[in-house]
C-alpha cells in the first residue's frame, strides 16, 4: 500500500524544507523569531499537511489538508520576497527557492484537481 512518502510533491516538499532551513541559517540572529520561524514552520506544514492528509481515510478531508499545505507555499512565496528585499537571500539561493516554492504550488494545486475529480 502507498503512502505519503510514495508522493513526489511530498518528496519535493521535505527537500524544500530541508532547503529552507539551510537557507535561514544565515539570516541575522534578530530574525530568529521573525522570519526565520515563519519560513520554518510554513516549510514543514507542506509537507506535515500533505502526511497528515493522507493518513486520513476520506477524499475530502485529505483535500482539505492538501489546500493548508497550498496556503503554506503561498505563505512562503511573500516571505522569501520579503527576505530578498532585505538581502537575505542572495539571488542564486533566491531563485532557487521561489522556483522549488512555484513547483510545489502548482503540484500541489494538480493534486487538489486530481483528488476532486475522483
């Protein structure tokens, strides 16, 4: 039986993160409880929510998880705009992540296309 950890956008998901922690690690100490814990925790609530999603045994409440996750990625997409235009972020790490944050947005939107269809 597959699980969540079968799934690619779940896989991308724990890489974005594992990326976003690397990432923060040389942001100003005095962002620790700002932007540093915001890009944190909404990383890791893709990937949680996607997990938890699909442990559930209904359609529609995985969906539901699944749109968390998608408001986490948006979240995180102001959020690296915020930590560029305050240098950060250097523009290949920059890119890199809103590219990564782009990608798991429009699987994740795929995916909520694809569980309603069912």
């Amino acid at each position: 039986m597959k699980t969540h950890k079968d799934l690619d956008v779940w896989k991308l998901a724990v890489e974005f993160t594992t990326d976003i922690y690397r990432s923060t690690q040389v942001f100003p100490r005095h962002e620790l409880y700002g932007l540093v814990s915001q890009l944190r925790r909404a990383s890791i609530s893709i990937a949680s929510n996607i997990a938890e999603g699909a442990a559930r045994h209904s359609t529609k409440e995985f969906i539901q998880f699944v749109y968390h996750a998608l408001g986490s990625a948006s979240e995180i997409e102001t959020q690296l705009i915020v930590s560029k235009n305050l240098e950060y972020l250097d523009d290949t790490t920059y890119e890199l992540l809103i590219s990564k944050q782009t990608q798991l947005s429009k699987m994740l939107s795929g995916m909520i296309k694809s569980l309603k269809e069912r």
